[in-house]
C-alpha cells in the first residue's frame, strides 16, 4: 500500500500533481462547485469513521451472539480473521475515494466506473448505501435507547418497554438532528471528543475487567468452544458468530462522506478509512479480550437478556457495571450522531445529481451554518420511519439492523467489483494500492459475498415467526421499489453523476 506516495500504472514514483492535493480544482475537475465548508481536517475524517464502527457499542451490542455462536474460540479468533478481512475493504475503498473525493461518494464513484449502465450502477449503489446509512441511524440510536432503560431499570424502579424504547430513540434521532443542523464545527468537536471518549472508556472498561474480578478464566480459553443456538453444525453456528465483527465494523464509509468537508481529501480520506479500521481492530480485540477472560458463568451469561451486561455485574458488582454502562451509553450515542452526519452529507450528493424525490429540497445548503438542514431531517425522520416497528414486535427492528449491514456492504462491493473489472483504465488518485490494487479487490468482494450470505441466514433454531431472519425480505423490497421506479421513471431522468459544467464554470458557481 502507497501512503501516500504516487506510483503510475508502470509503477515508477512521481510527485503528485498540485492540482491533486488543491480540494477546490479536484471538485471542479469531477463538475461539482463547492458548496460545504471544508472544516474537516486529518484527524476529524478519522474520528468519524472510527466513531461510526465504535468498538463499545458493537461489541456489547452484538457480544451474545458471538458467546452462542462458537463461543470464546470465535469471538477472539474471529474478530481477528474479520478485521483483517475488513482492512482490505477498506483499503479498496480507500483507493476510491482518492480517486473520487466527493459527498456522493459510493453511488458517484460507481457510476465514473461502469463501463456500460453507469445510472442504473450508480442509481442501485446509491440506494443501498442510503437505506444501508438510514437503518444504521436507526440501529445505533434505537441501542442506545436500550442501553438507557437498562441504566434506568438498575437505577430506579423502572420497567423498559417497546413503547418506551421507541419513543427515547426519537429523542435521541431530535437531539442528533439539531446538532447536525446547527454548525459542522461543532460536529467536528464532538467527534473529536468522541475518540477520545472511546479510548478513556475502552481503557476504564479492560482496567476493571483486569483488575478488580478475583478471577479470570485459564490462558487457554480463548480457544474454547461453545454452541447454543440450537444447530448442530459447529461450522454454521461459528459462522454465525462471526456476524459479531462484521457487525461492528460498518458506516467507515462515513470518512469518504465527509470528502468535500475535509482538506486535503484526497489523501486525507483514505487515510481515515484505513486509520479507523485498523485501530478499531487493534482496541477491539483488547475489549474483546477483557470480556472473555471475565466471564464466570457462560451458560448464566449466554441466556440472559444482556449477556456483555451481566458479565459485568458478575465480574464488578453493580456500582461500577452502572459506571461502565454510562460509557457505552456514551459511546453509543457519539456513534448515533456520526451515522446521521454521514447520512446527511449522502442525501445531500444523492439528490444534487436529481436522484431522491424533491431532489431540489434535499441538497440545498443553508446559507448561514453552511450545512445540508433539510437532508438533516430527512435522515432523521427516515430513521425514525424504520424504528416505529420496533413499537410492537422486535424481530422487525432485527430485519432493519441487518439490512444496515447489508445494504452497506453492498454499496460498498458495487465500486470495487467495477474498478476490478477496469484494470489499468482506473486512473488513481495519489493514495493509492500500486500492484496490490488487483488482490486486494478480489479479497474484498469475495468477504463482502460472504459476509451478506451469512446475514441473510436463519439465526436461531427452530425457525418460527418470532425466530425467523426477516432481512432478506427488508432487503428484497427496497430493491423491488427502487428497481420498480428506476424502469417507471428514473432510467429516462437519471443517468449517473451529474456534472454542472467545465471546472472554470462550476469554479463561478463556488460559494463564498
């Protein structure tokens, strides 16, 4: 991997060209005029991918899962062999957005690589990586509220409810979208603030993990095996439990987003990406560690309503598990507000080029905080669409969370399987893979494949209405709509990318 040196497609190393680090000229070179403040520098592109996949909140999230589905041996082992699988994803990823710094990013990036078909490409990436986007919003805050009434039911006397939890989410969705709408510097504060809530919180969690329980599982437990999801096969429930990491590491998409926000974007966003997944794969595996070695008793822990929960309260006690709680809490609610951000900046690009309904209303940036407000509380409000079902039954909420893992996912795949297929006709931009670009593509599209199977698998046995994985039928009827409208209307209106005019034209249309 070059980072950021250049290497020509003879692979010789040249300086990159001034133009290729001027943000303003590679915007207008792609037909865009400028039109969101670039107050994003290296480190806030980092911090909100690495607050978007957020460790805590995955990991505690999805941490039962994995105690059902090969137990320790998969959970350790596991979040390894995915991480690295992840990492070459991002890494492809990376490579395109060099190549292609702008908000729209996926949908707009597959459309410059279709040889032929390049609306219908960039029309079917968009709207997975928006319904993908929303569900994640979606999923995150509807967590959090969770979490919340978790914290309120040891605290108080309190009794959690579907009614309660959605109705707490849609405060969480109001509070993030004000924020959003407000200022990007503020955003970009919090997210900051974000990482290093993440760490203080990762290192109080292992501290206490490490040090206060008067005991810890034997050094050979994290090969230990362990299967309770009611299928035999030890191979399809260790697959299942692999589900944990894939879980956690999604919306790192989020830095390629925030291209037309960042400076120097074309190395800057690549780098975020690649950053994120690399030190949340590194952290994530000493929480992952901590929890495993504290587990005391696996069949208590597993079948309880929050085994990650009561893994604390059995290890620390209740006063400092309500600490910890706080944390992921937090954790889980920085990682709620940069899923919207990254939403937001999606919607905004999508409807630029004329491909939402009100398109004209959508991408419009107000003058005063130079930030996309309507796209704001589109998101919001789409998101808070997907959670309603959550009022009455949760395996519907469960088909959401999966289609944000699958529908980002494959907007993910969709650019890379195109750049593949170009070969040496992609022209790259200065951070880029050199001769690696080929294997590593192949790498990632093969994980992305497999990864989307086991998603759409049965999780739970015997399958009954209550058990059954309902997100490949969420899935099929996005595509179905989205498929039914591109043949009524979108084919004739929509052909891809939109470009406003040469880079002197667009350069006048510039905000200032």
């Amino acid at each position: 991997m070059s980072d950021p040196a250049l290497h020509t497609r003879s692979g010789r190393t040249d300086q990159a060209p001034p133009a290729a680090l001027d943000d303003d000229a590679t915007l207008h070179a792609m037909g865009y005029p400028r039109k969101l403040t670039r107050r994003f520098r290296a480190f806030d592109n980092f911090a909100i991918s690495f607050t978007i996949i957020n460790i805590i909140s995955g990991i505690f999230s999805a941490f039962g899962m994995g105690m059902a589905g090969g137990g320790p041996r998969i959970l350790v082992f596991g979040w390894i062999g995915v991480s690295v699988m992840v990492l070459f994803v991002g890494a492809a990823m990376g490579e395109i957005a060099s190549a292609y710094p702008t908000s729209g990013a996926l949908y707009f990036s597959a459309g410059k690589l279709a040889k032929r078909h390049s609306g219908a490409w960039s029309w079917y990436t968009g709207w997975l990586n928006f319904i993908g986007q929303v569900a994640g919003t979606a999923a995150t805050d509807y967590a959090a509220a969770t979490f919340i009434q978790s914290y309120l039911a040891m605290q108080w006397d309190y009794t959690p409810t579907l009614h309660r939890t959605v109705l707490i989410t849609a405060v969480i969705l109001l509070v993030h979208a004000l924020l959003n709408t407000y200022t990007v510097r503020l955003v970009a504060l919090i997210n900051r603030i974000s990482v290093w809530w993440l760490i203080a919180g990762l290192l109080m969690i292992v501290i206490s993990l490490v040090t206060v329980p008067s005991h810890h599982q034997h050094p050979g437990y994290a090969f230990h095996y362990a299967n309770t999801t009611g299928f035999h096969s030890a191979l399809y429930a260790g697959l299942l439990g692999l589900l944990v990491t894939s879980w956690t590491f999604t919306g790192f998409d989020g830095s390629f987003h925030m291209s037309e926000e960042t400076v120097q974007a074309t190395v800057n966003a690549p780098k975020g990406i690649v950053r994120a997944i690399g030190y949340s794969a590194l952290t994530g595996l000493v929480l992952m560690l901590a929890l495993v070695y504290s587990i005391h008793d696996y069949a208590g822990e597993v079948s309880s309503s929050a085994p990650p929960v009561q893994i604390l309260l059995d290890a620390l006690g209740q006063g400092l598990s309500k600490a910890i709680l706080v944390v992921i809490i937090g954790a889980m609610l920085f990682c709620g507000l940069a899923n919207m951000t990254s939403n937001t900046r999606m919607i905004f690009a999508f409807s630029r080029d004329g491909a939402m309904p009100g398109s004209q209303l959508w991408h419009s940036v107000s003058p005063r905080t130079r930030t996309p407000v309507k796209a704001v509380w589109l998101a919001a409000a789409s998101s808070l669409v997907l959670v309603l079902p959550g009022w009455w039954s949760h395996t519907a909420f469960s088909a959401v969370v999966s289609v944000n893992v699958v529908g980002l996912f494959l907007s993910y795949g969709i650019p890379i399987f195109l750049r593949l297929r170009l070969k040496d006709q992609f022209e790259a931009g200065p951070w880029h893979l050199g001769r690696w670009s080929t294997p590593v593509g192949i790498v990632a599209v093969v994980w992305i494949i497999t990864s989307n199977v086991l998603f759409m698998l049965p999780q739970a046995t015997p399958i009954t209405a209550t058990t059954f994985n309902y997100a490949p039928i969420a899935l099929a009827v996005v595509l179905v709509i989205a498929t039914l409208w591109w043949f009524a209307t979108a084919r004739k209106s929509f052909h891809g990318p939109v470009s406003y005019g040469g880079p002197d034209e667009v350069a006048a249309m510039d905000l200032v």
